[in-house]
C-alpha cells in the first residue's frame, strides 16, 4: 500500500484502538448520520462520456463516475472514499486493468458498494496526471499508469499507488493492497482517516514548489543558460544512442532544444558544436530506428525497455503534431533531408488516421487492445509477403534475423524471441550498395514492398475504429505542425491548411471568452479545458500571426492569455492546470516539468516572450513568467521547453517591415523559421532587423532578408 510509513504506522495503531474506543465516538462522528445513496452512484455515467477512454467503458458493470467536483457531495453523503482510476488509452495496461476488474465480479461489488469509482482520462483531466506526478515523487518512483488516487469526501489524498499490470497479474490483490487496509479504517473511524489525510494534505501544501525566480542580472541569467546549455549536451551518449535522463519518452522537446541552441548567437562556440553533433547523431540514431514506422511514417511517442527498436506501439495525433514541429526547428539547424522527411510523413499519418468530424482531429483512434507480438515479425511471416528481392532488401535493411533482431536491452525477458521489428538500421542506399543494386532499383522494391507488408500487418492487426469526437489540444497542435511546414519547405499548400484548421478550430472549441476539450463539450466539468490547451491555442495563434503577418490572431493569442490570467492563476502566482469548479483536487497543481513531454509553464513562457517581442505586454499576473527561470541546472532535461523559451527571449531577433509593404516582403518575413525569429510591422519606411542589444541592421531587399539574419546572428 502507498502510504508515507508514518501515515501507515498512525493509522494502523488507530486500528488497534478502535474497538476500545469506539462507542464513545459514535456520538460525536460526524458520520454516524445514515448513508443517502445518489442516484448517479447507482448508474455507469460513462455511457454518455466524451468518445474515446472513458466511452470505452459504458458496458462496465461498474458505476463509473466522471472526475467532477460533484463527486465529493456524493461521497460525503454516502459516507465513502472516491477511488480515482487515472489512466488514458495509449499507456500499456490501462485498458487491461479495466477489463480485468469488469471480470471479477467482487472488485465490481467492492468498488460500487464501498467506494465512488472516478474514471479519469488524463487527455482531458491533465490535472490528474500531474497529480500522480507529484504524489510518485513521494513514493521516489517514476510516475506510471494506470495510477489510482483515493480521495476523502473533503478532497484530501488518502492512498495511492501505480498499478504495475502485467499478463497474468493478480489484478485483486493489487487492487486490495491499495485500498483494503484504509477501506477498513474508514467503515471503522472515518474521523479520524478524515483527520489525519487532512493534516498529510496541509504539510503536502507546504511542500508544493513556490514561483520561480528571476536571476539578479543579465550577466547571473547567461551564466546559468550556459551552464545548463553544457550540461544538456553532454548528456548525449554516442555509444548507447541516448540521451541520460529522458527515459522511455521520445525526446523531441530536448531535440528541439539543442537545435535551438546550437543556432543561437549568445551559445559559446565550442557548445554550440556539441549542441550540433549532439543533434545529428542522436536524431539520425532515433528517426532511423523502429520508433518511426517504416510503413506507414507513424512515429511513436515511447519505447519499451533501453533500446529505440522496440517502441510502444500506440501513438496519438498528439505525438505527430508535436514531432513535427520539433522536427522543423531540427531540419532548420543541421538541413538534414531526414527530419523533414520525417515530419512530412508523421502529418500525412495524423491526416490519415485521425482526422475527424469537419476536418478537425482527435487525440487517437478509438480505444483498443493489440498485442504486441502481432506488431512485429517472424522472419517467415516477411518472406510470405514479399518477392526474394523484396524480402532480400529489407532484411538488409532491418536487420531481420530468424532468432529476432531485438538486443537484450530492448527485451530482456526474450518474450519476443524470433520477432523483428522494422526500421531503417541501414540506410536504402547502403543497402543497395551491398547487394548490388542501384539506387533506384532499391526503392522501386521498397515502395512495392512497403504495401504488402502494410496490407500483411493490417490482416493481423486490424485499424480501431476512428474517433468522430474532435479534441481542441490536437486539433490546435496540427495547426502548429502545418505553420512549422510552411516555414520549412516555403510551400503556400501547408499555410492554408494551417489557416483553414485554425478557423474551424476557433469555432468548435471557443465558446465566448473559454475553450472546451472536446467537442461535444459534455459533460461540462470533464471537457473544460486546461491550461495546456489553452497554452497550445495561443502557440497555433501565434504561429498564424507570424506566418500571415495577420494581427487578428495575436489579438487573439492575447485575449487567451488574459482569460488564463484571470481563471488560472491564484492568488499565490501559481498558474493552475485546471478552475477549481471542474476538478476535485484540492491541491494547486501546476504542469511546470515535462512530465508528459511539453509543459504548460514551457509552453506558457515561449507564448509570452513572443507576445512581447511582438509588441504586447502580457497581464501582469503572468508577466512574471517572462523573465523566471526554474531551478533546471540540477535536472534540466526536464525544463527543455522552459530552456528553449528563456533562449528566445534573451536572443531572439525582431524583423520589422513597414505596414505598407510589398506582398514579396510579406512573404519574405512569413516564411522565417518560428523558433528564433519574430516578425512585425513597424512605424519605418523600410524593413530592418531589431538585435536583442537594441541594435538596428537596415535590409535592402525582401532575397537579402534570411541571409541578413544569419549574418547578424553571427
């Protein structure tokens, strides 16, 4: 059971004292009043929940309730603990858990007669999951779903734990360790479990990280970006292909960073170069390995184990959105034909696989199970699907052996012994110099064999069925993706979609001055949306600002950042990841590490260092997120959205051109890269380049604009 030791050690020996004191009790528990039983606790609300991990689950014998503030009346009334199943479809035993518990019919009596059961998807409630966060750092373990969060009527944390679900696992007694020994306490003293979660809660409080701070000085503020800088790129490690401290996530935040870095004039020569290599050499080792999917162009957002060839293989819309725009800022750097090719390929995936109603996108196809052996291959199952060339081809290319191509590290436990995954361990053309062929001969097979093995693993493994329900974070993160696109091939195509996506988007998803999840938004309390959504809004319209030169949408993004300024943030400076009318947490949490890839205080601080570097101040209670800065320099992989913004704001460059100019100089300033250059109009006649010193570098044509650019970088 997850307990503080002292919180065990309390309740336990308040076990032991209950029989003698008991009676004397009973008249003042202020439970002692007889349970009244809501007619929603009788009933699985999760038949009319928002498509997707929660719709899932309206056959579930269990009275699933919605994470609604509601839920805590309910509780007080019927005198029971909330149990909070935190989850979302795309983490490996989430759904398992489910259906295990849906089969076992005294874990459904226990959690309908003792407890109220909260369905929790995480994609919608991000509180939760930054709230399973918080309380595995107090388990010093990794975060980890399925989590479950049991909370007192009065919102206090009373138990919790990850579910470590495996084939075959005793779901029941994993269930029983998290809750049956404080469930016991409560039909016994529910006062004092009241008391003590209630004091665990406070000194919880006390402990939550108060606001950054801003370094004393210009000088003290580079001092520590370059310390961090340096300790970032040599977390690299060129022999095992990975990065220290990024885990099983794909680190397209931490690429992204060193991309960044490596373009930034204020980087010392000798870490931009390491930022450099750190970046062709590490994105060349990931994009070629199984965690893109060769085809398809689906990229995964996780791995199994230590090693890139065996990924997670359920991927989101969310994922592709964001490697793209990561990708964009990493071609722009190191102009390796590979990353754009890539994130071409991951849009086209995310357009054909979860675009939705009205050209909008969900965050997934619709929940399902695939077995993991079905994903990859036998060396028989690929030579059955091919020609001898075709097969020839990709075993050079992939490594396909007949006792399995996966490393110990990737499967220590050998369960996928003789299997194969696929990827580009080779590149086409060394393949085909090796066996004799010529460029093109190699991908005329590729292309052909591509098909079949795509037809071949779609008889295995079916398509879930897609998603109907549009979801206002991926939908608003396609736009960024689009916006990136334009910037890194010049081609009008991707700024229209960018445009056309953000209108319907706009539409769907505003409703007066807020924005909902899901549409359609019910119920209210699940579907209002969360910080970060409206983080990655006010990113999608700035990003439109900057690529149509339109002042419409950086009103917009604006207005979005003085709505969070006025419902998000309390009175202690904390930007809260949800209003409290839709959450039942009563723990002020903010989103401020990467714990699930970007943050929405990274995102937060990128949005308002290019507000201000395009003329607008941001609300006073967020401004001062523009010069903070976390305390990274201990683990900074973990604030590279944070890094990559405090980057920007010390070094960007402005490029001004006069209200009235030519549509070549509007298109010349539209298609500057997004992540190290601002664009604006200006009150001069003609266009220049605005330097972080204040200095002002006058250009003379719309051609001249990017190269002068670099040139004043340098």
């Amino acid at each position: 059971m997850m307990l503080k030791y002292g919180t065990y050690a309390c309740l336990a020996a308040a076990l032991a004292l209950i029989p003698a004191c008991r009676k004397r009790e009973a008249a003042s528990d202020k439970h002692a009043a007889t349970p009244q039983i809501a007619a929603e606790l009788s009933t699985n609300a999760m038949q009319a929940g928002p498509q997707g991990f929660l719709s899932s689950r309206a056959g579930s014998p269990v009275h699933w309730q919605h994470w609604d503030p509601a839920v805590l009346q309910r509780a007080r009334a019927a005198r029971r603990l909330v149990f909070a199943f935190i989850g979302a479809a795309q983490y490996p035993g989430c759904l398992e858990s489910l259906d295990a518990i849906d089969k076992d019919p005294s874990l459904v009596a226990k959690l309908n007669q003792d407890f109220v059961p909260v369905l929790v998807d995480i994609d919608l409630c991000r509180e939760a999951g930054v709230a399973a966060g918080v309380m595995s750092q107090e388990l010093k373990q990794p975060v980890s779903f399925p989590f479950i969060l049991v909370l007192s009527p009065d919102a206090n944390e009373v138990t919790w734990r990850p579910i470590a679900y495996s084939q075959g696992a005793d779901l029941r007694q994993m269930f029983e360790g998290a809750t049956d020994v404080i469930s016991r306490m409560w039909a016994e003293s529910p006062d004092y479990v009241e008391a003590n979660s209630k004091r665990d809660h406070d000194n919880r409080m006390k402990r939550l990280p108060v606001a950054d701070t801003s370094p004393a000085n210009p000088e003290e503020r580079n001092a520590m970006m370059m310390r961090t800088t340096r300790k970032l790129a040599n977390l690299y490690d060129e022999d095992i292909k990975s990065v220290f401290g990024t885990g099983g996530l794909l680190p397209l935040g931490l690429m992204q960073c060193l991309a960044s870095t490596s373009l930034d004039p204020n980087t010392p020569p000798d870490i931009a170069r390491r930022c450099s290599a750190a970046v062709k050499a590490f994105s060349g080792a990931v994009l070629n390995s199984a965690m893109v999917d060769p085809l398809d162009g689906g990229i995964y957002s996780s791995r199994r184990g230590s090693s890139w060839d065996l990924p997670m293989i359920n991927r989101t819309c969310m994922t592709q959105a964001r490697a793209a725009r990561a990708l964009a800022t990493i071609y722009n750097a190191t102009k390796e034909p590979r990353s754009l090719d890539v994130a071409l390929g991951a849009i086209h995936f995310a357009e054909e696989q979860f675009e939705a109603q009205n050209g909008l996108f969900a965050a997934q196809r619709l929940p399902g199970l695939t077995p993991m052996g079905d994903w990859l291959w036998t060396q028989e199952q690929l030579e059955q699907a091919l020609t001898p060339e075709e097969a020839t081809l990709w075993k050079a290319i992939s490594g396909i052996k007949a006792m399995g191509n996966l490393a110990l590290e990737a499967d220590p436990k050998r369960e996928f012994f003789r299997l194969n995954s696929l990827g580009f361990r080779v590149p086409l053309a060394q393949a085909a110099a090796d066996l004799n062929l010529s460029t093109e001969a190699a991908a005329g097979l590729l292309e052909s064999s591509r098909k079949k093995l795509s037809k071949a693993r779609q008889s295995r493994v079916p398509d879930r069925a897609p998603a109907t329900a549009a979801s206002a974070g991926t939908s608003f993160r396609m736009v960024s993706a689009y916006a990136a696109m334009f910037t890194a091939t010049g081609k009008p195509e991707w700024r229209d979609k960018a445009l056309s996506l953000a209108e319907r988007s706009r539409q769907t998803f505003a409703k007066g001055v807020l924005l909902v999840e899901q549409n359609p938004g019910t119920p209210d309390a699940v579907c209002d949306a969360r910080a970060f959504t409206y983080a990655l809004a006010i990113q999608a319209a700035l990003d439109l600002a900057e690529i149509t030169m339109d002042e419409n949408w950086r009103l917009w993004a604006g207005d979005l950042c003085s709505t969070m300024s006025e419902l998000f943030v309390d009175e202690s400076g904390r930007l809260l990841e949800a209003r409290q009318v839709s959450t039942p947490l009563a723990l002020p949490l903010e989103d401020r590490i990467m714990l699930f890839d970007d943050s929405t205080a990274g995102v937060m601080r990128m949005n308002i260092a290019r507000l201000e570097a395009l003329g607008q101040s941001p609300p006073p209670t967020l401004a001062p997120w523009l010069s903070s800065l976390p305390k990274f320099e201990d683990f900074p992989v973990v604030f590279t959205d944070s890094i990559l913004a405090a980057s920007f704001a010390a070094s960007r460059v402005i490029v001004e051109i006069p209200e009235n100019a030519s549509p070549e100089w509007r298109e010349a300033a539209c298609r500057l890269p997004l992540d190290r250059v601002a664009r604006r109009f200006g009150k001069e006649p003609a266009a220049r380049i605005l330097q972080p010193d204040g200095s002002k570098i006058p250009v003379t044509s719309p051609e001249s604009l990017a190269a002068s650019i670099a040139t004043a970088s340098n």
